[in-house]
C-alpha cells in the first residue's frame, strides 16, 4: 500500500468533492468602493479540487452540491461542465426575491503594499441548507470512486451540512475510497455557527473518517485543538513547527496518514515565496522554494491540494507528489481566477526545476 493507503487502482469516478458552490465577484485591482465593473469566477474550496484535477489532469471527477435555479445557477452549472466536472445536485428554487441563493464573495486583489480584501454574502444560502438524505450516494458512487474530498468551509456553514459530509464520507469508504478533508477553518464562520468548542467538536467527528488531511499550523491549532508546536518556525516557510505538531495529530487521530499543507511568505500583494511540505505515512517531504510573482492568491492551496492527489492517485513517489502539489499551487496563482488554467505538462515540468524561459 503506497501512502500507506489502499487507493484503488479504478473505478467510474476518479475522485468526488462534496461542498458548497459561490460565485467571486472580482473588480481586480480596484477596491470595490470604487469599483465600476466585475469579474465573475465560479468556485467553492470542494470543487476548486475537482475541476483543477479535471481540467489540468484529465481525471473524472463530480461534484455534489446545491443547484438554485435562477440565471446565476445557470452560469454556475456551464462553468461547472466547461471544466469537465460531472453535476450531482440537489436542486433548489428561488422565489425571486429572497432566494435561496448561491453565496457571493467579494474580492479585489490589492497591489503591491495594498493587501486584498475579502467579505462575503451567505444569506439564505442554498447549500446551508443541505442535510443528511438530501443526496443518493448509493446512485452518485455506484462505478466506484477512488477519492472523496470536503471541507472546513462546507462544515461550517449550518448544523446540517457536517452530517452531510459525514454521511458522504461513510458511503464513499463504503465504495473504497480515499478520503481527504481540507480544514480550512474560518472563525468568522464558526463564530456564527456556535464558536470555537462546537468547531472542534463538529470538525473531530468529522475527521474521524478522513485519511489525507490539508491544512497549516492554524488549521491544525483552530481546527483540531492541537496545541501550539513547541518548536518555533524561524519563519513562513520553516517546516519545523508544522511537522513538530503531527505526532498530536496521530494521537488523536491515528488513521490518517498523510497531512500536508502550504507554506507562503507574503513580501507584498504580489510577491510571495512558495513551498509545501508533507508527512505521509510516517516520512516528512519538503518541496523547493520559488517566488511568485502572483496575480491573483485565490485557490492556490486548492491547486496544491488538486496537484498532490494527483500525484497520489497516479502512484507517483511521495516526494513528487508533493513537487505536483507545489508546483500547480505555484502555477495557479498566475492566473485570474480560483481555478486552473495550466496544463499538465507546464505542472511536471515546474515540478522537475522547470523555469519561466520561453517555450518555442
């Protein structure tokens, strides 16, 4: 068993992520307040990872979410199949005023000095409101699928939507799949939900079920109630302390076996130094450091997280897993917008020490 986890070699699906589809309203590098246009990018964390290993990697792959049906569930669904992700949903109608509604985030990219800002609309949000019974997992899994993928976000988005992940990710096992969680905990979330305690009381029963977990030092703190690493990191890009907190996440967890995460200096907006680090089944794997010069930070841990299962899924050697991980994250960040607009070719070849040169 590679990773130390029994990834079947086939099956109708390649992986399934589960979560919450938004649209990203993004005026680039003017602030809203003074904003005249917009650019709308489809996301959502769950699916970033399923359409970037569709469309850069060539896997199949779904998406189980909430479907509303008004013109923005329409431009949501074709960038759903334009990326070559297979639609299972359940499907809401809006009433024409008050929804319910596929969340809106806002973003402008900063520059330079000028950091991004971020705020959102999840009013009456469609995919809060998923619960368990709401999906026939027997019918989405009934090929097979080798990866099954939710996250923090989805988590907190009701007192519903974690029975929905855990309902999932006992069918997915259930159909012999590799099961991954990205925590990505956000605070202004949970604080809605119940704070802190009922956080780490939702997201340990969750994680019960998980064998793959992406998430940094925060994550694992916030998310997992691990303490804080004794070792200091001598700065972002310093595995120590990341690695200083896997044994407390064994302890609590000991089927996971492989946690894995991003590590980004930010020097302004669009200058940041990259890497990613990995232990995996008792083996620690660091990746080279490179600066990016970043047009837009969205998704990049997304793009990591699609790189490295890829890697996986394919059988590659842990330490290159890590390197396609590393190197998509890297990629995506050059692009507009949260997911991938590279191909698998620039991904192995920025991986292997690659350079920006011209291609001809």
């Amino acid at each position: 068993m590679k990773y130390g986890l029994p990834i079947r070699p086939d099956a109708a699906l390649d992986f399934v992520a589960l979560g919450a589809l938004i649209h990203r309203l993004d005026p680039g590098v003017i602030p809203f307040r003074k904003a005249t246009e917009c650019h709308i990018h489809v996301s959502g964390g769950e699916f970033n990872v399923a359409a970037n290993l569709a469309d850069c990697f060539g896997l199949r792959t779904g998406v189980v979410s909430a479907m509303v049906d008004y013109p923005i569930g329409e431009l949501i669904g074709e960038r759903v199949k334009a990326m070559g992700v297979k639609p299972f949903y359940k499907r809401f109608k809006h009433d024409g005023v008050h929804g319910p509604n596929i969340a809106t985030v806002y973003s402008d990219r900063g520059q330079g000095m000028r950091a991004p800002v971020v705020f959102y609309n999840r009013s009456n949000e469609a995919a809060a409101q998923l619960k368990p019974g709401d999906f026939n997992w027997d019918e989405i899994l009934s090929g097979g699928v080798r990866w099954f993928h939710s996250g923090g976000i989805f988590a907190a988005l009701s007192k519903t939507t974690p029975e929905v992940i855990i309902e999932g990710m006992k069918a997915a096992k259930a159909a012999g799949a590799i099961v991954s969680l990205d925590l990505n905990y956000r605070a202004k979330l949970w604080n809605i939900l119940g704070g802190h305690e009922r956080a780490l009381e939702v997201i340990s029963r969750i994680v019960q079920n998980v064998d793959v977990i992406i998430g940094n030092e925060e994550d694992l703190q916030l998310g997992l109630g691990i303490p804080g690493p004794e070792v200091a990191a001598t700065s972002k890009l310093d595995p120590s302390a990341f690695f200083g907190m896997i044994d407390q996440v064994r302890a609590q967890h000991p089927q996971v076996k492989v946690v894995a995460t991003t590590l980004r200096e930010v020097h302004s907006t669009n200058r940041h130094s990259w890497g990613a680090v990995a232990w995996i089944d008792g083996k620690t794997y660091v990746s080279p450091t490179c600066e990016l010069d970043v047009v837009d930070r969205v998704g990049g841990g997304d793009g990591f997280a699609a790189g490295l299962i890829f890697g996986m899924l394919s059988g590659e050697e842990p330490d290159a897993c890590v390197r396609l991980g590393w190197a998509h994250g890297a990629l995506l960040t050059t692009f507009p917008g949260d997911t991938t607009m590279a191909s698998v070719e620039q991904v192995r070849s920025l991986a292997a020490g690659g350079s920006a040169r011209i291609q001809r």
